[in-house]
C-alpha cells in the first residue's frame, strides 16, 4: 500500500503527528509511506526511518511573498508523483484540503467537518474521520492518520513510544550536564516573561541552562538573561537538524508552548510545557512531560491571543515542578 501524510505545518503539530509512524511500521511492513510538508519544517523529518519520500512544498514562502504563483507552481509539482492508495490530510485546513486535491489517490482522508475549524475543507475529503477538535492533539493526530489504515492505538503505548525525531548534525554538544529554556512562542501572549524565568533560573545557581532563540526579539531576551544570570548561556541561532541533536543532548527542558518545546516531548526528553492562551490538551501528559498552565477559559475554536494570563503563572510554581521532575528521571 503507498500512501501520502499530509502535514504542512507547524513545528510542533509535525512532531506530533510523526509519532503514527511507529504505529505504522509495527503493524505492518508493507505500507511505503510519503510525507508531504511545508519546505520551512522538511529538515525535522531528515533522515526517518520510515519515511519513504519527503515531499517538500514552498506555500508559507508563497503567502509571505504573496505570490500566486508560486503557489500554484508548488502545487503542480504534487501531479506528477504516482497515485497513491490513499492520502491523509492529517492538517484539517483549506490549504491543505486544497494539496490533498492535487494529489492522485484511490481515496481522500480528512476530518468531518465537526472535527476541524475550518469546515469547508472537509467536502474535498472522500472518508471522514470524527474526533472533538478540543480533544487532544496527539490522539487527533493518531487518529486521523491511523484509522483509514485500520490500526488501534492506546494510552500506554503512547506512554511506552520510542524516541522518533533523528538528526545528521555534526555539531558539538557542551560536556557539562545542561538544560534548555526555549523562549520563543508564536504570538507574545504565550510566552513566558523574561523576569519570570531570570527568577526561575536564579533558584538553581548550581544547574547550567542554555536560553534557545530564533527570532531577532527572542536574541535580544535571550541575551538579557545572559547578562543577568550567572548559569544561562544564550544559545547559537540552530537549525531544526541542531535543536533535535542539542534538545537530545539536554537533561531536560522548560518552555512555552510551542514547536522547539514539543521536540522535547518527541524525542522523551523531560519537560515543562507552559500554557497560557492555549490548552494544555495541545500535548500529552507523562511521567516525563508535564504541563503548567494559567487559570484561564479557552475556547479551543477560538484562541484569544490578547490574553496574557500567562504571566499569572508564579516562577516557583514551576520550580516546584522543574525539582519534581528532574528528581525523578535522574
């Protein structure tokens, strides 16, 4: 059987969602499977066992470049791929939907139009898969991907997965023990104040952390922690290939909820994800992934992205954990 996942964006939803493929590939050996993704995340998916092809596609740079297209040139590359038995659009939006069209299959997969936000895009699908969109993230992507083809999934052997982000990464990783504080977020409402965490980190003077950034803003945060405290370093700007092999190198990690933090989750590395305008349903709760979240109503069709309830979240309520976990997993 050949079939298409498609999973454009973003980071962390990606990750997510590439956790199907173990479940996949235990239950049978006979399904080749191709992946299609925006080009801007392709690098995550290097190197993957079960990943026959990587179908990389250009649409984020055609919207931020408003080129039309571009866009559709991207989308004239799907015709010439082989039919596939089935494709999985495992997004649940227009844009995808709208990939899924261009693809050559036997049959379309996506969500029913009560399970995604954007429910015109569910018409363009031939199955349907049902599954609460407020329902979590992890499971909605399993379930999508995994019940066309037929295969099962439990909480404990979501619990019991195995590690499944690779990296070719010739970069050298500090000899010390260290711990990652990822900064960034997608809207400044979800992330964590730069006085909070320099409080975080002044309660353990004695741990070395290296403060992850992207953006020119998160540099300029990153750097203030640097001056400000002794034990955080501020981190080299990475490529995904990097943050996978440095995040794997870690003792553990403490961010926002956002994709850098999820690849922690992916590769079962301990973590604190914290939760202000989104959910905490967004990721999956285990023994070494854990959530701190502000006390706030999300509506999960409708995020507000003026609430910053974030910042309500004390410093010591996240040390308190931050001592918990890393105790634990020692």
């Amino acid at each position: 059987m050949r079939i298409a996942i498609i999973k454009l964006s973003s980071l962390g939803d990606i990750a997510f969602a590439m956790l199907a493929l173990q479940f996949i590939k235990t239950n049978s050996n006979h399904v080749e499977i191709d992946w299609i993704i925006d080009d801007q995340f392709s690098q995550v998916m290097h190197k993957h066992p079960d990943i026959n092809r990587v179908i990389s596609l250009r649409l984020r740079e055609a919207k931020r470049t408003k080129s039309i297209s571009l866009f559709l040139k991207e989308l004239l590359k799907l015709r010439n791929l082989k039919k596939y038995d089935k494709v999985i659009d495992a997004q649940g939006l227009l844009k995808s939907a709208i990939v899924a069209s261009f693809v050559k299959a036997e049959s379309r997969i996506g969500f029913c139009k009560n399970s995604i936000r954007e429910k015109i895009a569910s018409f363009i699908y031939d199955q349907h898969v049902s599954i609460g969109y407020e329902k979590n993230s992890i499971t909605r992507n399993l379930k999508v991907i995994l019940d066309p083809l037929g295969i099962s999934f439990n909480r404990n052997e979501i619990l019991n997965r195995s590690p499944y982000l690779f990296s070719n990464s010739k970069m050298t990783l500090p000899k010390e023990k260290y711990f990652v504080i990822i900064i960034g977020g997608t809207w400044k409402s979800r992330i964590y104040p730069k006085e909070n965490i320099l409080k975080f980190l002044k309660m353990f003077e004695n741990e070395k952390f290296f403060i992850v950034w992207h953006t020119a803003e998160e540099k300029r945060m990153a750097t203030w922690l640097e001056k400000n405290a002794l034990n955080a370093s501020k981190s080299k700007k990475m490529s995904i290939q990097q943050l996978i092999l440095f995040i794997k190198g870690a003792a553990g990690l403490v961010g926002n909820d956002t994709g850098p933090t999820h690849i922690a989750w992916s590769l079962n590395i301990p973590s604190i994800t914290i939760f202000g305008p989104t959910p905490a349903t967004r990721t999956f709760k285990t023994k070494k992934n854990i959530t701190i979240s502000s006390n706030t109503k999300i509506d999960p069709f409708k995020f507000k992205k003026d609430d910053f309830s974030i910042q309500s979240i004390p410093p010591i309520k996240i040390a308190d954990k931050f001592v918990k976990l890393m105790g634990s997993n020692k």
